[in-house]
C-alpha cells in the first residue's frame, strides 16, 4: 500500500476520532466519580415520609446526538472507500477519494455525545 497525502490525511481523521472518543469516556467517568461522591455525602437517614432514592442506573459511556449523522458519515465514508476501490467509478472524483472519506468520519465522530 503507498502511503500518499490523502491516505495520512484519512489515518489523522481517524486518529481524531480516536481522541474524541476517549475524551468522552473520560468525561462521563468523572461524571460517574461525581454522582458516586454526591451520593456518598448524601445524609443516611431518612424522614418517615421521604421517598427512597432511585436506584443507580448505568448509563452508556457514549451517547448518539444523532442517527441521521451517523448514517450519513457510514454512507461517506462507504462511498470514500468505493471511490478508492472502484477504478473508473466517477473519474472526476476517483483522486479525491479521501475528501469523502475524511468528510465521513468527521461527521461520524461529532455525531457522538
């Protein structure tokens, strides 16, 4: 495979991707840590007519902000890859393959929450 300009453009988009999603687990860990804490430092005893506390619910470490962008990078960078792949495809186009590519996983990584 020949390392070009477009393919170490693609790689730093997804490296990016990457990141944000570590940056996310992160942040919702620390938001885990901090409920945990306030629940700890909340009082132990209770009134007679004070209802229990909720139960703790696991959340997901990453949230969809929307599934039409999800769907919409997967299509871009499907179509990116089909570009590359598919000599003869759209000729025009057949050398900006990684444009799509990158446009693809950048609308997919802030698709995510």
């Amino acid at each position: 495979m020949k390392l070009d300009t477009g393919m170490m453009v693609v790689v730093a988009s997804m490296i990016f991707f990457y990141i944000r999603l570590i940056q996310l687990r992160g942040r919702r860990k620390a938001e885990r840590r901090e409920e945990e804490l306030e629940r700890l430092r909340a009082p132990k005893k209770r009134t007679p007519g004070e209802p229990a506390a909720a139960p703790n619910r696991e959340r997901p470490m990453i949230k969809i902000a929307s599934w039409w962008l999800v769907a919409g990078g997967a299509v871009l960078m499907l179509g990116g890859l089909a570009l590359r792949t598919s000599p003869g495809l759209i000729p025009l186009l057949e050398t900006y393959w990684w444009v799509v590519t990158t446009l693809g996983v950048l609308v997919f990584t802030f698709s995510l929450k």
